[in-house]
C-alpha cells in the first residue's frame, strides 16, 4: 500500500483523472458521431489516452532522462539552457500555429475548435516538460494544497478536448436529427384521400 500511495499522488490522480475522462470523451463522440467528426474524435481519443498513459507511467520524464543523460555524456548538458529556450520557442510558435490553422479549418465548429485547442493546450504542456527548463519547471512544480500548479494545465486541457469534443458529437448528432425529419415529405393519411 505504502509503494501506491507514493506512486498515486494528488497531483499524478489528478492527471489521470482529467486524461481517462477525455479519453472517454472522445470515444463516446467517436461512437455518436460520422465524417470528419468521427476521424477527430478517433484521433483525439488515441491522444488522450497517450496522455493518460503516460501520467501513469511518467514517460515524459523517462524521455527526460534519457535526454538528460544523453546530453551530460556527450558533455552538453551544461550548454542546455539556450537549446532548450529554442525548442521552447519553436514549441509556442508550433502551438500557435496550430491554434490558426483548427481556427481557419474548423470555423463554425466551436466544440471541435475547443476540443483541438485542448489538445494544443495537452501537447505543449507535455513538450515543455520534456524540455523541463528549470524556470519553467519552477513554476509547474508550485505545490498549493499538495497539488503541483502543472495538473491544472492538465486539467484545463483535458476538459476543453473533452467538452469540446462532446459538445461538437451533440451538435453533429442534433443536425443530422434534424436532417432526417426535414428529408423528404410526410407520409400521407388516410383522412387527406
């Protein structure tokens, strides 16, 4: 019990939490919806549960690791700080330009617009700790309450993919109900001959 409850933190609970509900919440658009909707939802789905996996194993930090130590062999790790503002960076302008092309492809599509977001918002949160610059790190780690500062970035990502995504799944499924009702005319009675 005592190895779970030191694996199982506030912080890492927290993670897994908002990361299996997005996840869920991509499968059920996935499930309810079609077309283009039903490809995001699947390929959102996939994601959040990369995500949720990897909070529960820490491969973000293993991935660290293994840089980290790939750098101190090579004798690189105390030249990190300029490479590492570089990739942050091109990671903000990577997720900008994310952010305008989802505005520019899913105008008119607002829960898939915030789902993708989510989803920006989920991946550079992921890269910048991978990237783990100290300053950055600093403020992820600020512990209020015995929760580290990152999980509401967590948090807040994971609940735009999946509120996002099933507020698109309802949108999509109210129209093509509507589709159905509006098609064709009515069937005739027997009183109208």
């Amino acid at each position: 019990m005592h190895l779970l409850s030191g694996w199982l933190t506030p912080t890492r609970s927290l993670g897994m939490a908002a990361y299996l509900f997005a996840a869920i919440s991509c499968g059920i658009a996935w499930v309810r919806s079609g077309g283009t909707l039903r490809r995001l939802a699947a390929l959102l789905a996939a994601l959040e549960a990369g995500l949720f996996l990897d909070m529960a194993f820490n491969g973000r930090w293993q991935l660290h690791e293994l840089l980290r130590n790939k750098a101190i062999a090579e004798s690189l790790y105390t030249q990190r700080v300029l490479p590492q503002v570089a990739a942050l960076g091109l990671l903000v302008a990577a997720a900008a330009a994310g952010i305008g092309l989802a505005l520019f492809l899913l105008r008119g599509r607002t829960g898939a617009f915030v789902a993708v977001c989510g989803a920006i918002l989920s991946s550079s949160c992921w890269c910048a700790e991978v990237i783990s610059l100290h300053a950055c790190d600093a403020l992820f780690h600020v512990t209020i309450e015995g929760v580290m500062l990152v999980s509401l970035v967590w948090m807040a990502g994971a609940l735009m993919t999946g509120l996002g995504i099933l507020w698109e799944a309802r949108a999509f499924h109210a129209t093509s109900r509507t589709g159905v009702r509006c098609a064709g005319t009515p069937a005739s009675s027997l009183t109208d001959s």
